[in-house]
C-alpha cells in the first residue's frame, strides 16, 4: 500500500529526473522541486496527517534518489535540496537551525542508500546552508555548524569511514565560517 509520505517522495524524485533528462541543471531543478513539494505539502499538512519533519524526510530523499538516478551531480542536489527546504518550510532562526541539521541527515543517510559520494554531498550541504543563511536570520557559522551536526549524525550510522569522509568534507568546505563540530567525537554508533 502506498502512503501519502511515499508518494511525495516519487513525486519529488520523478519531478527532478523529469527536469534534468529534459535538459534541466541539477541545482536549480532541486532547489524548484523540492520548493514546490514541500509548500504543497506543508500547506495541506493538517489534511493528510503529515509532519513537517516527515515532509522534508521524503522530500529531501526523494531529490537524492532522483539525481542519482538521472546521474547527477550529488554536491550541486545537496545544495539545492538545503535551500529549496529552507524556501519551502518559510522557517527561519533555530527552527531553521533545526530543520537544516535534520535535511543534512537525510541528505547523508539517502546518499549513502544510493551508493553516492558521501563528500559531495556533504559539501552541497554546506554550500546550500552558507547560501541560504542571511535569509533566514542565521549566521552562516551556525548554519553550517547544523549541517555538521546533522550529517555526522547521519554518517555515525553508516560507519567510521562516513563519519571521516563527511568531517572532512564539512570543515573544507565552511570557506572560512567557523564549524563547531558537536558530534565529531561521538558520531560513531557502535
């Protein structure tokens, strides 16, 4: 049985891979997909019983599984998926703060399912977080420290090599914006 929550995440993934094979760039086709899903889904979330959490969940999966599926670049999708959430939810401060770390999460967790490059999106992540921070009234230091928190979290569930490659990543790509690394010491799940 299909849910409503599988369904927004074909929706996404088809949307995207519709876009690109079309001719569509991979960061702006995500950063539109992922915009339009999760404003529709928001605004009918009381009607269908979903959360916002639950919404950017598939969304943000849904664009991954799309790109890889069309051959995309992981980093430019990642990017894109950041800001189009930001775009969609309308959130801003620590909701942002909160919402940015959870879509690295599911960023990190879906490109690993794929078989994507984990650095990649990692550094998408925080590409979209530094572009996205001065519209939703946070630093840009505190928008990449939540993309680290949320995809070393992510990547403590993959394994050791994860959680090194996205550290790694994450503090490389931050061009200058401090990173406070919450979970470097204790990403690992044993």
């Amino acid at each position: 049985m299909k849910t409503e929550h599988s369904g927004i995440m074909e929706k996404v993934k088809d949307g995207i891979v519709t876009t690109v094979k079309g001719g569509g760039d991979i960061f702006q086709a995500t950063v539109n997909t992922t915009t339009e899903a999760l404003t529709t889904t928001l605004k009918d979330a009381g009607k269908i019983g979903a959360s916002a959490t639950e919404a950017i969940s598939d969304t943000a999966s849904g664009a991954i599984h799309g790109a890889a599926d069309v051959g995309a670049h992981l980093g430019h999708a990642s990017k894109g998926i950041v800001v189009g959430v930001l775009r969609g939810t309308k959130h801003v401060g620590s909701e942002a703060i909160d919402t940015i770390s959870h879509t690295a999460g599911v960023v990190i967790g879906s490109t690993a399912e794929v078989g994507g490059k984990l650095e990649h999106a990692s550094t998408g992540l925080v590409e979209g977080a530094i572009h996205s921070a001065k519209g939703i009234s946070v630093s840009a230091e505190d928008a990449v420290s939540a993309v680290a928190d949320g995809a070393l979290k992510a990547a403590g569930k993959v394994g050791s090599t994860a959680v090194e490659t996205v550290r790694n990543a994450v503090t490389k790509t931050a061009h200058g914006a401090k990173v406070a690394l919450k979970q470097a010491k204790a990403a690992v799940v044993h």
